[in-house]
C-alpha cells in the first residue's frame, strides 16, 4: 500500500507540473477589466518548406578537348625535296632500252597483262596492196615477244617507175628469275626493191634487170641490262648486233658491233661513265673487198644535282687505225622550277659510213669502192622546256664542222645512179627548233624545222644532194570515241645537184600533205583510209628521180 500510494503522489506531481510549464500566462489589464476572448495556443516548432531556386535544365558532361600542336606551314620560297623510288615495273609493250627513266606508276598485279594483235589490209591506186600484222606473245611480267610484218609495192606512171617493201620483226624481252635482269632479242629482215628509172635522155632503152635495185638485210641483236642499279652503284646495258648486207650484184657487207656501256655512281651527285664500243664492217664485191673498223672508248665523269647537270669526258676514237681525240662536254642548268632548261655542249661523234647507211639514205647509188667515216664537231647553245601542262618546246642552234660528209652525185652518163664523194672538209650552221601540244591520248600535234648553212667546202662548189631547209609536222587527233583523224605535212628546200657539165643546178622546193581517217565499223573491225600527196606534186628528192602523185588506200584493220 506504502508503494502505490508513492506511486500515485509522484504521477500527480508530475502531471500537475506539465500542465504548469504549457500553461501560457496572462497579459496584466488595467481597470476596468474587460475579459478578451481566450486565444488557442500555437504550435512552436520549426515548420518544413522547400525553397525553389531555379527550373531544372538537364544538361551532359562537358567533353576534354584534344589541344594539337600545328606546325607553321613553310614559307613559298622553300620549295620540297621531293625523293621518288621507281619501282622494277611490268612490262606492257615492246620497247628500246632508253637512257632516261621516269617517275612510272605503280601497276595493279591483279590486272592480267592481254595479249594484243592487228592484221591491216588495204589497196590503193598505182596497184598498190598494202598488209600489216602485229602478233604478241607472253605474260608481260617475265616475257613478252612481238612479232611484226609489213608488204607494200607500187606501180608508177614512168616506166620501170616501181618498187616494193619488206620488213619482218621479232622482238622480245625477258626477266631473269630474280627480276632484277631483263634480257632483249631482235631478229628482222628488210627487202627494198626499186629500178633506177631516172636516166636521161628518155629514149634510152635498158632491160627492166638492168634497173633493179634490190638490197637485202638480215640481222640480229642481243643484249642485256639490269632493272635497278645493284649494291655496288652500277648500272650496265651490253649488247652484241650482227648485220649481214647485200644487193643484186654480187656486193655484200657485214657489220658486227660490241657496244658496253657502264655507269657507277658515287652517292646522289656524282657518277663515273665508261662505254667501250667496236663496230667492225667487211664489205666485198666484183671490184675489191674493204675492212672498215671504228673503236672507241667514252670516259666520262657527270656531276647531277636537281637544278644542274655536268658530263665532262675525252672520247678517244680509233678510225681504221688512226686515233682522233674527242671533246664530250654538255651541262644543262634548270631555271623557273624546271619550267626552262639551258643546254650547252661541246661534242664530238664519228658517223659510220658503209653501204647500207649509204643505200638507206639514197637508194639509187652505185656500188661504192672505198669508205671513210664522218667526224664531226660540235658546239652548241639552247633552251627547252614547258609552257603549262600541254605544250613544250626545244631550240637549238649549233655550228658543226664535218670531215670526209659523203656527197651525191649523178653519173655522168644517164645520171640513172649515183656516185658518193667525200669533202674533207665542210662547215654548217644549223638551227634546229621542236614545239608539241597533246592532251592526254585525245590530240597531240608535233612539228619541227631545220635550218642549214653549209659552207667552206674544200673539194665540192656545193653540199650535193644535202637538204638546206626541212619542215615537218604530224596531228593526231581523236575527235569521238572510235573516230581518228590524221595529218603529215612535209616541206623542204631543194638540195644542189651537178649536172652532167659538171656545173650547179637547184632542185624546186617540195611540198607533201597527207591524210588519214580511221573509225570503228564494228567490234574489233574498223575501217582505215589513207591519202597521200594531197596537191599531186612530182616533186624530185634527188635529181631525174619524180615521185608518185596522188595516191589513196582504203582498207580494215581487225584486232584481236
């Protein structure tokens, strides 16, 4: 009882102690007293709100950025060096090794080299057959070999005014199994049949044997070079040739030639140049029988930089026995970002003399009894070079000294065939220009002139049968798919001959325009026109002998 009754004493002083602190106290009033309405008692904690500061914007990271280093671009007059490998490419078509090299693109080695062939015929007036055939063979990678043939003949107005032509040709190229040799073969034979219808007077009768004029050539070569220039810095290219001449009349020739160049470079600018070379010729006939032989030796040294090029060298030259001492100084200086070359040379060169360079250049001449070859001087200035991306240029003047040129002369019976001299010495002043345009494989139009000033002949009144003044030009033009058209003009002064009193008479100038139309009839067929000597000129390149007139041939050529 003592417990509850603590119990119940300390829960009422507790409850009457709550009550006490909540209790809120009376504001004093002054008399009279009014009593004022009781208020309710607030609540004294601390409310909970939310205060709004802005709208929300959802928004991503803001992303590092990556800060490059620009180099200064350099300045327009430092212009780049730029170095360009060539590599060891396919081969696509036949060609002559050639000194220079340029830059080559670089070829897909999955496109698969074809091979391509042509057969063309045709027939004009003067009854004129004309045939040509190209065949080729291999992959074009490590072997390639094109076959070429060509038959044309005509029958002039003139009596015995005839002739004919065949050429053959075999050429082929080979790369050994490491592909850094590539090996060349040429076969051909050439047959040129003409009648010395140029005497005079016309009321001479000769048998038609009496007036043929037929050479026969058969030869070959072999040769070898390297692709790229090997470890040691040399480059070489040997040949080996065999040419076996003769005509008609029991007159034969045989021409054997060793030509070794080679070159070893020294790093990028200097390199040393050595070319042996043995052209031996053996000439018999009912008169007598000749040994004419020419070595030389072409030591070199050339120093090349990308503006400025030097080839300095003494080449000395044995003639059948007797040693000539040769200049070969040339340089060439690059101006205008290699828009403009200058050229400038002191040479010297032996033209060799035989019957078939001799029958090449006049095939109406007797059969010779002696032969001596041609020095030649030469000094020389000049400029070539680009204008834009389509033209080009090149000039050159030159003052050569020649000693023992072959002259021809007529006989001084019929004047029906011509007799060789040699002038020991002579002089020429020769102005020689070349311009070009072409845009792509769609037009290109070519045309050069020459220009000679012969004087101090010692023996001869005049430069017999040499041509003063010559200009050519050739146009080709593609004017639509599977349309071409052509043109060939040439124009030339008329050359001095002697006259059967030994005096001086001038040939006419001459002037010949030809023209030729090509289109596709069909697939692989196309049809080909030819018309040659377009203003029906006889002119005479060497004295009694006129050419053809107008002449045309249409014929197709069929391509496989």
């Amino acid at each position: 009882m003592k417990k509850l009754l603590i119990i119940v004493i300390l829960l009422s002083v507790a409850g009457a102690s709550f009550a006490q602190r909540n209790k809120k106290p009376k504001k004093p009033v002054k008399a009279p007293v009014v009593k004022q309405k009781e208020e309710a008692p607030k609540d004294v904690s601390q409310p909970r709100t939310v205060v709004v500061t802005a709208a929300f914007n959802p928004s991503l990271k803001t992303t590092p950025k990556i800060n490059f280093s620009a180099a200064a671009p350099s300045p327009d007059s430092v212009l780049p060096v730029l170095t360009y490998n060539v590599p060891a490419q396919n081969l696509f078509f036949a060609y002559q090794s050639a000194p220079l090299k340029p830059l080559a693109a670089n070829i897909d080695t999955a496109i698969h080299w074809q091979n391509k062939n042509f057969v063309k015929a045709g027939y004009g007036n003067f009854t004129t057959p004309y045939l040509q055939t190209g065949l080729s063979f291999g992959d074009g990678v490590h072997s390639i070999l094109n076959v070429n043939g060509l038959y044309t003949s005509s029958n002039g107005t003139k009596l015995s005014q005839d002739f004919s032509r065949l050429n053959l040709e075999a050429l082929g190229i080979f790369s050994d199994s490491s592909n850094k040799n590539e090996w060349s073969g040429k076969l051909f034979l050439k047959q040129s049949t003409q009648y010395q219808y140029g005497y005079q007077p016309d009321t001479l009768k000769f048998s038609k044997d009496d007036l043929r004029q037929q050479f026969t050539t058969f030869g070959g070569k072999v040769g070898i070079r390297n692709k790229t220039v090997n470890d040691a810095g040399i480059s070489y290219s040997p040949s080996l040739s065999l040419n076996m001449f003769n005509d008609n009349r029991d007159g034969k020739e045989t021409n054997f030639i060793i030509d070794a160049p080679f070159s070893k470079s020294f790093g990028k600018i200097f390199s040393f140049n050595l070319g042996l070379t043995a052209d031996i010729t053996s000439y018999k006939s009912d008169s007598g029988s000749v040994n004419n032989n020419l070595y030389s030796l072409t030591p070199a040294l050339q120093f090349k930089t990308p503006n400025f090029k030097l080839i300095a060298g003494i080449t000395p030259t044995w003639d059948n026995s007797t040693l000539s001492m040769l200049p070969n100084f040339s340089a060439e200086v690059k101006i205008t970002n290699e828009k403009l070359i200058l050229q400038l040379g002191y040479i010297g060169y032996f033209n060799k003399n035989t019957y078939q360079s001799l029958a090449e250049i006049n095939p109406w001449l007797s059969q010779p009894h002696s032969f001596l070859n041609t020095k030649v001087l030469e000094q020389y200035a000049g400029f070539k070079g680009s204008a834009g991306d389509h033209f080009t240029y090149n000039a050159k003047v030159s003052y050569l000294q020649f000693t023992n040129q072959p002259l021809f002369v007529n006989d001084s019976l019929t004047g029906k065939s011509f007799t060789v001299l040699n002038e020991g010495q002579m002089k020429d002043i020769r102005l020689h220009g070349e311009i070009g345009y072409t845009v792509q494989e769609k037009f290109s139009f070519i045309a050069g002139a020459s220009i000679n000033q012969y004087s101090g002949l010692q023996y001869n009144k005049e430069a017999w049968g040499l041509v003063p003044l010559e200009i050519n030009g050739s146009l080709r033009w593609v004017v639509m798919k599977g349309v071409m058209v052509k043109s060939d003009l040439f124009f030339w002064d008329g050359a001095h001959y002697r006259t059967k009193q030994l005096t001086s008479g001038k040939l006419d100038p001459a002037i010949d325009l030809n023209a030729g139309l090509e289109f596709t009839l069909v697939k692989n067929l196309n049809f080909w026109a030819q018309f040659n000597n377009l203003f029906n000129n006889q002119y005479q390149r060497w004295h009694q002998y006129p050419v053809l007139g107008f002449n045309v041939l249409l014929g197709v050529v069929y391509s496989f």
